[in-house]
C-alpha cells in the first residue's frame, strides 16, 4: 500500500486552504470532490454544516469502528520554509489538521477497495479550534443515525520522531476553557488620573493577581493552568484607558479543580471591582471535556501495534493540551493518540514543518488495526 506520493499531494492542497471553524467551505469542497472520485458503491456520504460524514459500508457488518478527523485551521501569520504556503492571508494550519484529515483520506481510499465486514464511518469535523465542533456534530441526527461503537482519533506530536505513537489508559488531555474578561472604568487625561479609573493599571493587578489561584488554590499533586495570550486596551498614550480586555485559557486536569479555578477567579474579579472602582464581565467562552482514553481499547490498541508493526510506541504523560474530541469519548468507547511527526517548532507555531512521511505511517498503522477489529 503506496499512497505516499498521492498523500503527500493531498496534504499540501489542503495545507494552502486553512479556515477558521464553522468556515472550512473550502475545505469540505475539497474533501467532497476527492471522496467523489472514489469508488462509491460501499460509501456514503452526509455533509453536517462545513463537516462531512463518510460511512464505507462492510460485508455483513455487526459494528461500526469510527475516525475523527477536525478540519480548522488556527489565525496565524505562516512562517515556514513551504513553497506551498497558505493562500489564506493570516490564517494557518499549525496544529496539523491537514495532516489529520490527509490520513482519513488515506484510510478510506484503501477500504473502499478492501472491505471488511463492519461498518467504518470517518468524521471530518469543524471548529475544534473553536468554538467546537465535536459535541454538536455529536447530538446530529446523522450521528444518531450512524453511532459507532468504537471511535479513534489522533493527533500530530512534534516533540516525537516521524511515526511513533504515544498515549495512555486514562486520562490523556486537559479539560480546558477559554477565559475573557472585560472591564470597564472612567478615562481621562494622562495628566489627571485621580479624576479616573485606569484599566490598564487594574488588568495589570487582575494579571498578577490570577497567577495565585493555581499557587495557592489548586491542590499541589493536581494540576491546573490559566494563561493569558492577549490584553487590550486604551487608545492613544496619553489618554488613561477606559477599558481593557483580557483574553485567556484555563486547564485542569480534573473536573473539580476546573469550577475551584472558576470560583476563585470569579472572587478576584469580584474584588478587583471594589478596589478598582470598575465593572467586569467575564465570559468562559468555548469549553472542552477531558479527552479520558478506555482504559481496555487504549491497552489494546497500544499491544496490537507493537506486536505487528515496526513503530515505537510511547506511554506517555497527560497534556495540558485542550481537545473537542474528549466530547466523543465521554460517550463512546474509543481512544485517541499522538502521531510523532518531528519538528523543532511546535503546536500552533507559525514555523510548525511536520514530517511528512508520518502520514503514511499513520494510514498504515490504522489500516491494520481496522482490518483486525473490523473482520
């Protein structure tokens, strides 16, 4: 099975169309048109939104064996070497979604020619990167329809060489939640701030502040996170800001420490109010369960690849990382992994060069593993 060249192609189309979530309508024309020179007399087809859904029908099927591939790209300015760079001012695909969905490509070109008995559907999922995608494609009527039994899904790693796989039993990504916090107060003149309330001086505190609760509100032996990637706010420099606008993230690894982290954040905005004279909103945003792997699938997923293929395969820690996909699994069995593709820049970073010949290793790998619990 030489689909290397084809794939290869496949992939840099799709890495010059990034979209943002709920937008990918480039993308799903793509997908269409490649599905629709297949073969089509085991397959069928559903579009849901910018989404699609892909059943290959089996022989004298008794279950039905799924793939999760998200679709989104990220806004961000590329920085790679590519000659095949993204045609889309600002947008990127960083977090290595042309990569996903280049496997499920891969995967469904091999069984729609070698079918095995069960039922194989493969989700080609929007919004990941947000607002989510995966637990309203979930409550779909077509999902409904074709429920699967098992679900599968992996992720690119480069922190690990080209085609080794890595994951865990359990719990294997954060629950995570977008944080943004608006706050509102009394502009001025730079030259008479005691006739205002300054909200660059209070989201500097509010900042500053936050970074206690996981120091001293979080349980030293679990593990959580709030970072903030932007602050705005103000207009020229010498006019005090009236308002300001932080724009934040929020990890745990537990469900518990996700609402103590909320509670505490809540009473220091609360107090942050008082003190700075000032009104705030905060505003959680897009939110994403757990990615929590079955413990038996995960094992035997992890023993099927090291007894009948040549790849590494890592047992990994938990990540911080945030994933729509834990949505899936916390409603059916199923697990997801990381894909090593080795790259000395990594998620969500405009120099982000994965290898490519981890794609092929992928569709190998889950080629194999389907024909073994799909006959």
């Amino acid at each position: 099975m030489d689909l290397l060249p084809s794939l290869i192609n496949i992939r840099r189309d799709l890495h010059r169309i990034p979209e943002l979530g709920f937008q990918e309508f480039k993308t799903q024309e793509y997908l269409l048109a490649y599905l629709g020179s297949l073969p089509s007399e085991r397959m069928e087809i559903k579009t849901w939104k910018t989404g699609i859904f892909v059943k290959v029908k089996g022989i004298d099927p008794v279950k039905t064996i799924a793939y999760r591939a998200d679709m989104d790209g990220l806004p961000i300015i590329e920085e790679t070497e590519y000659s095949f760079q993204s045609e889309h001012p600002d947008r990127m695909h960083a977090c290595g979604h042309d990569f996903h969905m280049t496997i499920a490509l891969g995967i469904i070109t091999y069984f729609v020619q070698n079918p095995v008995r069960d039922d194989l559907l493969f989700i080609f999922q929007p919004a990941e990167e947000g607002p989510g995608g995966a637990e309203p494609m979930l409550r779909s009527d077509i999902m409904k329809e074709w429920k699967p039994d098992l679900i599968t899904a992996l992720h690119i790693a480069p922190e690990y060489p080209a085609g080794t796989i890595a994951t865990r039993p359990g719990l294997l990504f954060a629950n995570t939640s977008e944080l943004f916090i608006d706050l509102k107060g009394k502009g001025g003149h730079a030259a008479y701030p005691h006739t205002t309330q300054d909200m660059i001086v209070a989201a500097a505190s509010l900042v500053t502040q936050l970074q206690s609760v996981v120091a001293r509100n979080v349980d030293p032996l679990d593990s959580a996170v709030i970072t903030f990637g932007k602050i705005t706010g103000g207009t020229v420099q010498n006019i005090i800001a009236e308002n300001a606008r932080l724009e934040g993230t929020i990890r745990t690894l537990s469900v518990e420490s996700m609402q103590k982290v909320k509670e505490r954040i809540e009473a220091l905005v609360h107090g942050l109010e008082i003190g700075y004279s000032c009104k705030a909103v905060i505003d959680y945003g897009s939110m994403y369960h757990q990615v929590y792997n079955h413990h038996e699938l995960t094992e035997e997923f992890m023993d099927f690849t090291k007894a009948n293929t040549d790849t590494e395969v890592v047992l990994c820690r938990e990540a911080m990382t945030g994933e729509d996909f834990g949505y899936m699994l916390d409603e059916i069995p199923g697990f997801m992994f990381w894909l090593g593709v080795e790259s000395p820049y990594g998620l969500h970073h405009s120099k982000l060069q994965p290898k490519e010949e981890a794609i092929q290793m992928a569709v190998q790998l889950m080629c194999k593993y389907f024909l073994y619990k799909a006959n």
